[in-house]
C-alpha cells in the first residue's frame, strides 16, 4: 500500500511544528520514501500519530513517527514510540 494525502490530517500545530494524525491499513510507512508524496507539507521535527495496521483489529497499532528529513530529496521518518 502506499501514501495516501487524505488520510493525513493536522492535529495542532504552532511556532512552525506540526502534530499530524495518519490513518493506513500499511505497516511499512517507516519505508524509504513512504512520505515522500507530502513532502511540501512535512517539516523536519514535527510529529506524526499514525494508527497502523487498520484492516486487522487484532494487531492494530498506534505508533508516534518523528520526522528527520524532509525535501527535494524525500521525507525520512522514524519510530519515536520505540
């Protein structure tokens, strides 16, 4: 599965940091370039809550993302909730 802008939405955002929330039935948007669709919109330092894994209820998972690199040369996040 890939990226999907409308399931992308701001939570809060202020002094240039943004809270996102992401909704994906994929469990890989830690993949290079997963992000990179929205890299206009991503900022280094801003946080997404993403629920991943939404076509199976059982192994659900509600992760926090951290993104470490966003631009011409794609977006990079990684798993802050680890």
């Amino acid at each position: 599965m890939s990226f999907a802008a409308r399931d992308l939405s701001v939570l809060a955002y202020a002094n240039g940091f943004t809270l996102w929330h992401y909704t994906t039935a994929d469990d890989a948007v830690t993949a290079a370039g997963y992000f990179n669709d929205a890299s206009d919109m991503l900022r280094v330092g801003d946080v997404i809550i993403a629920n991943v894994n939404t076509d199976d209820t059982v192994a659900m998972d509600t992760m926090i993302y951290t993104v470490t690199a966003s631009g011409d040369s794609g977006v990079t996040v990684i798993d802050f909730s680890a």
